[in-house]
C-alpha cells in the first residue's frame, strides 16, 4: 500500500513458497502515506506529495491507514514464483 504507480504497475502477483523446516521472521503493520513524502536524498518522485490532500488530489487515494500489510525478507529468490 502507499507505493507510487511508478513503482509497481500491479501487474504480476508473487508468491513465496517456504519449505518444510525453514522459516522466515515477518514485520507486520499498516502503511502510511507520510512514507511517500520527499526524503532528503531520495530521488524526487512525481507527483510530488506532501499531504494527505495531495494523496487524495494527485493520487486519487485515502490517505487513511490501509490493511494490515506484511514485510518479509528475501533469503532465497528460488523461493519466489510468479503465479500464473
């Protein structure tokens, strides 16, 4: 949630397949338009936000707390598959 189209064209979906006796640790929480503003060395990003009316204007989004999302690390690109 809260990535720029630019980003992500949301046109594939991934699945990550964890084998039997291997885990994978999770961080766990709910996105934020405010990881979309201007951070000092990043590269500027169009369109520009910087409030929650600029999410609602440029973006078309509410800016309001999404789904509970989940973060997880890559051990292994064999365990990603492109699902059909």
């Amino acid at each position: 949630m809260f990535v720029y189209p630019q980003w992500n064209r949301l046109t594939d979906i991934a699945c990550m397949s964890i084998y039997a006796g291997n885990w994978v640790p999770l961080v766990k929480g709910k996105g934020s338009w405010r990881s979309m503003r201007p951070q000092p060395g990043r590269k500027r990003q169009v369109p520009e936000i910087r409030t929650g009316g600029d999410v609602i204007d440029r973006l078309g989004w509410m800016p309001i707390a999404g789904p509970h999302q989940y973060l997880a690390p890559l051990f292994g690109d064999m365990w990603v598959n492109k699902v059909p």
